[in-house]
C-alpha cells in the first residue's frame, strides 16, 4: 500500500491510525448505541495504481468519538445503511474477511 496516497479514500497518519474519506455504511448492528460495529466499503488502491473497493468492519466501543459535520456528538442508533463517514481507526487489522479494525472516530457526512 502507497502510504502517502489519499487520493485513493485511505491515509496512513501515522504506523497505528488510518483516516478513511468518504465511507459508505454497508451495516450497523448495536444493543446499546455505545458499542457495535459499522461495515463500510471504500475506493481504495495498490503501489500499481489499481483501484478496487474495500470493505472493513469498524468495530466500536464506549471510547469511539463519533460526531456529526459540526462535531455534535451522535451514537450508533443515528447511522443508516447509505450514509456516508470519515473514519481514523487502528491500522491493525485482522485477517478475516471482511478485515476489523478499532474505530478511534467516525464522522458522519
């Protein structure tokens, strides 16, 4: 992965965080609006410049900051299948498909 390319929907900030542009929610699942986890799929691109879309399971806990555009606070209950987000989560991600990875905050578009 081109880590200096945010063109592609996805920076690399630092070795640990990732930021993700324009994210469509794929799924919610929550029982509490505090924790759960959102699936979003995203452009994303290789060193050969092949852009493909990328799915990843943004898993949530009480922690994650999750905002609107002008940074009011919002739980789970308000995301919607379609929207879009901004995300910085955790560059560890799992194997699995699709991989997980720890959401640090999502911003709602």
């Amino acid at each position: 992965m081109n880590r200096n390319n945010s063109s592609q929907g996805m920076t690399y900030l630092n070795d640990n965080i990732i930021h993700v542009e324009n994210a469509l929610i794929e799924e919610v699942a929550t029982d509490t609006g505090k924790r759960g986890y959102v699936l979003i799929s995203f452009q994303a691109g290789d060193d050969n410049n092949m852009i493909y879309m990328q799915e990843v399971r943004l898993n949530v806990a009480e922690e994650t900051i999750i905002i609107d555009e002008e940074g009011r606070p919002l739980n789970l209950y308000a995301f919607e299948e379609g929207m879009r987000i901004d995300a910085d989560i955790s560059a560890a991600m799992t194997r699995s498909i699709p991989p997980q990875s720890y959401a640090y905050r999502v911003k709602v578009l």
